[in-house]
C-alpha cells in the first residue's frame, strides 16, 4: 500500500500518513501484526492503538497518526508501520 507524503495535523502534535488509494484495513490482521513483533495495541473496533517508540493510530480506512513532532522520527515509525501492514495483506 502506497501512502502519501507525511504532512503535520492541524494541532502540530503528530503527523498523518493518508493512504494514496481507499482501502478498508482487516484490523485484526493487522492487530496480530503489530503482536507478532511483540508491540502492544489498544483495539477501539474501528482503529489501532500501538504503543510503539511514539504511539501510532491506524485507521480502518488506512490512515496512519503518528504521535510525534520530529520528522525523521515520523518517518521511520511510517516504514515500521507499512512493513506491518505489508505483511498482515499477505495470504
């Protein structure tokens, strides 16, 4: 899945990854995803909580917030995160 640039929220506090396509995430994939690499994850329903160096939200839709206001950091935690989620869309 392809991502668009990483762009600074509204409230300066965290950065936002919008995926480049719709997509509809299987969270429950992507949650035993994220706990095979041994993070923790806070499962609301409808997005992902995980408790990486930063927190970082997936949305169902693919959206990615990336709590953080360094950008290199934000950047590598989105690579980290897309590895995730490559691996939770194999069969």
């Amino acid at each position: 899945m392809k991502y668009h640039a990483l762009r600074v929220c509204a409230n300066r506090g965290a950065f936002e990854a919008v995926p480049a396509e719709p997509v509809q995430l299987d969270l429950q994939r992507v949650r035993g995803g994220f706990e095979l690499e041994g993070i923790q994850v806070l499962d609301c329903r409808v997005m992902l909580i995980a408790q990486m160096e930063r927190e970082v939200t997936v949305g169902r839709d693919g959206r990615i917030l990336i709590k953080s206001t360094n950008g290199p950091e934000a950047e590598r935690l989105l690579q980290h995160v897309e590895a995730v989620l490559a691996s939770a869309a194999a069969p």
